[in-house]
C-alpha cells in the first residue's frame, strides 16, 4: 500500500474495531455461539456506493476505513458487461446493483434511462418494503438519478442532494438519518467518478478523491456504531461501485479498467479477510434481502445470489492451477487464467480434435473473465455475466487463430450424478452461445454405461442463462452423465458453467 501503512497494522487496526464495534467489523461466524448471538440481534443493512471507484486504486490509496472493511470481511473484485448488453456507465451500473437483475432484464442501458423496465424489476429496497412494510428505508444520492428513478416512491425516504452540497451534503444526511430509527440505508457518492473524469485513474488526484471518499465513509460507519441500540443490531456492510476508468480517464467502454467493480462486504457472520472470485453485480441487492430476512421468490428472476450464501461449484475449485498465457498475446503475463486440466471426476475428450492452433483453446478449456476477454475484446465474450469465477469455454474462434488442421471437435463430459431410476430428473447450467455456421454445441445425457442421446441442441445465438432441461430417467439407471459436445472451426464459442443434475 502506498500509504505506507502494513498489513499488519490494517489487521490490527480491525481487530480494535471489532472490539469496540461489534458486528460491523466482526472477525468471524465460525462458532454456533456466534450465529446465535447474531440470530438474537435486529438485521440492519448499509450500502454505500463509490461511483467509479476501482478497488486496485483503493489498495494503493491511505483508505484506512476501507482497508479495516476488506480485513474485516470479504472482498471481491468483479467486472462488469459491455456493449451491446449495455455500456460501462452509471444508470445500467447502479440499475444493476440495486435491481439484483443484468442490464437485458432491467433494460436501463444508458444514462437517460430510455425504455427501462424498473416497474417490473425494482430496487431492493422497495422489495423489503412490499415484503415488510414495517421496515424503515432511506436512500440518499449525490446523482440524482439514483433516488429519482432507481430508488421508487415505495421507499421511506429519498433525498437527492443539491448539487452546491454535493458529497459532503449526501454523507450529512446519512449521517444524521442513521442517528434515528432505521432498517436499510443506500448511500451514493460521487466524487471519485469526477475525479477520474477529470485526471484518470492513474492520477493523484484520483488517490486524494478516494481518501477523500474513505473519510466520508468512516464518518458513516461512526454513524452507525454511535447508535444507541447498536449493540442490539447486526450491520450488514456494503461498499460497491457502477464503473471504472481509464487511466487517462472516462468509462463507458469496454477496456478491462472500464469493466472493472467490486463488493466489500463486512458484518452479518461474513469470514474476516477473506477474497471472493464468485461474487456478481446483482449479488449486492440480494445479499441486502436475504440479510433483513426478505424470502426470495423465484418468480421475481433474480441474478443475483446472496454473498451469505457461497455454493460450491467443480469448476471454481480449479482457481489455484490456473496458468498463465502460452500463445495468447495482450492477456499479460502476470494473468493467471486457463486450464485444460478438468477437476476430478470430469474430463475432456479430445479424440476427434484437430491439431495445432492456440494451446489455451485447443479443445475445451477451464478460464476467467478476465483472461478469456483480454484474449480479443470487442467479440461479446463480456456478455458472458451469468457464468462466475472459473467456467468451461469452447472458443473456435481464438483456437483458429493460428494453423490447425482439421476441425473443432471436443467433448466435455461430467462426472456420473446419482438419479432415482424411472424418475424425472432435471439437468441445470449456465450458459453462452454465440453461433456461426457450421458450428453446433450438442448436450447428450447417458445412463449407466449407455450410449448418450441429444437433449438440446444449439445453432443460434443464446444469451447468458441459466438452462433448465427436463430429464426422464430411464428403468434401472442409478446414475447420468452429461457431455457437452462443441464443434466447428474458425467460428464463436460456448461456455458452461454451474452444472448440477437433482431429482424432480
């Protein structure tokens, strides 16, 4: 850090706030004893937004209130969509955070909020509010947009801020609205995105604007940990942003600095120092929910997934194998992101694959957002938002980008899942499909050592989903097996991710 300030001293320094503080900065939930203690306490919850703050700048920043959040809970970096699901601005960001929906369903996809579909998908605050009318929400915003149309009048209060009091105005009034009786608050900052507008990312005045804004917050927090019931509350913390910037400044883009968001999330029984690679945009306003006990009903479609709640995935436990770029150019050498080294019980089956062509993509590979969209930008692999952490992709397209010979032909087949014999099932993944003919992905489910028949097949292009495909298990079989067949040449991609077979 470039303030000078150890890791140690940031680790000791949350210790004394979880002494005095409480939950806001609580270490750990490991103990029975503990979620107890945490189950008898009133469910609060506090998101503050940064708009355009980026979490690497943040580490090289003195942000001594943001440093003990990170020390004190998880911290994920994240990154966002580009064109032509919408671009790297504002009014998709925030819609996105606060909706707990991506852009193709909220529909907010520039600044002038044109076409939105926030009646059908709003704000997590108004859901508690629908749920729980009793609870008492607040949001406050230095850019209007945020409590003008985001924000719906279902919610308690909404203060946008004059514009000669800007952050300074916002972070009073939150001040002064946590002093009273509060449930949910929502705080929006803006500072930082002037700042990198301005100066860029890589400037100082970017590094002054986000101590700046890490004041502001420790004055919030001290808000919190001031109240006189306090010590009967448990503060979920939430400290998020819409964007990035270039490092000569702006965002809207598709640059990985422009992509680039993040969730600090401390309190509410969260692990004390702990890095998240699975976490989502539309995770904020679901964690938010599932903190003040909100159900969560399906019918509502959701993206996102509380942060309480991690689900083990095969695919993700292949983070730590991850290698760094071969034949690839302009991922950087120090990026870590691709394997075809599938995790146990899996595996690819390569023995109609051609030969040659680039080593990352030859046959199904296991990668990154990060390392799969630094490979060519600009081709819509950024569309990919519904996979998370490491996900199974099959590229034609970057595999061709060399000499091959033969064609694109590659199976990734799972390991056997338990089903009950002469009883439906149901095959769940994520999944992205762009489609150039002759290209085709093939889903083929066996039982027991039987042959494996088609049950979806792709030709065209697919949005980023979750694929539910109904499955009848045939008399006497015990277990399935599901193989994902891609093949084609120099044509697009497909990827995988997320995938379970369960009964019903």
């Amino acid at each position: 850090m470039s303030s000078g300030i150890s890791r140690r001293a940031v680790l000791l320094g949350a210790a004394a706030v979880a002494t005095a503080a409480g939950p806001l900065a609580s270490v750990t939930a490991a103990s029975a004893a503990a979620r107890g203690a945490r189950a008898a306490k009133v469910p609060k919850v506090l998101v503050i937004g940064l708009d355009g703050a980026m979490l690497r700048r943040i580490k090289d920043a003195d942000a001594p209130n943001l440093d003990a959040l990170m020390a004190s809970g998880v911290t994920a970096p994240s990154a966002l969509y580009t064109n032509p699901m919408a671009p790297t601005s504002s009014g998709p960001g925030w819609s996105t955070l606060i909706t707990g929906v991506w852009p193709d369903k909220h529909k907010v996809v520039n600044n002038e909020f044109t076409g939105h579909d926030l009646a059908r998908y709003p704000d997590f605050l108004t859901r508690a509010e629908t749920a729980r009318p009793a609870l008492r929400t607040y949001a406050v915003a230095s850019w209007n947009p945020v409590t003008d149309i985001i924000f719906s009048p279902k919610v308690d209060q909404r203060v946008s801020t004059p514009a000669a009091e800007y952050d300074t105005g916002t972070t009073a009034r939150a001040v002064a609205r946590l002093g009273s009786e509060v449930d949910a608050v929502f705080v929006h900052l803006d500072n930082v995105d002037h700042a990198g507008h301005e100066h860029g990312n890589a400037s100082s005045q970017y590094l002054d604007a986000l101590r700046g804004v890490d004041t502001q917050v420790g004055q919030i927090l001290t808000a919190v940990r001031s109240r006189a019931t306090y010590g009967g509350e448990d503060w979920l913390v939430m400290i998020t942003a819409d964007h990035g910037h270039t490092a000569t400044g702006g965002h809207g883009g598709d640059s990985w600095d422009e992509r680039q968001t993040f969730l600090i999330a401390s309190g509410g029984g969260l692990p004390a120092g702990t890095t998240r690679h699975d976490v989502r945009m539309p995770d904020v306003a679901v964690s938010a929910l599932h903190h003040l006990g909100v159900p969560l009903d399906p019918a509502w479609g959701l993206d996102g997934r509380a942060v309480q709640q991690q689900v083990p995935d095969a695919f993700d436990a292949l983070r730590g194998t991850l290698q760094k770029a071969v034949d690839e150019s302009g991922i950087g050498s120090e990026v870590l992101g691709f394997t075809h080294t599938p995790p146990a019980g899996w595996r690819i089956d390569n023995s109609r694959m051609g030969t040659g062509g680039v080593t990352e993509w030859r046959g199904w590979a296991f990668t990154t957002d990060e390392f799969w969209t630094k490979a060519e930008k600009g081709q819509q692999r950024e569309l990919n938002v519904r996979a998370r952490n490491v996900f199974a992709v099959a590229d034609g397209d970057e595999w061709s980008d060399r000499t091959v010979t033969g064609t694109f032909d590659s199976t990734l087949i799972s390991p056997a899942f338990p089903v009950t014999a002469g009883a439906a099932a149901t095959l769940t993944y994520t999944t992205y499909y762009r489609q150039e003919a002759p290209q085709k992905g093939e889903v083929l489910v066996s039982y027991g050592n039987g042959a494996p028949a088609v049950v979806k097949t792709y030709t065209a292009d697919t949005s980023s989903r979750v694929e539910s495909v109904r499955l009848q298990v045939p008399a006497g079989a015990t277990t399935a097996r599901v193989h994902f067949r891609y093949t084609g040449g120099n044509n697009w991609y497909w990827t995988v991710d997320a995938v379970s077979v369960k009964a019903g």
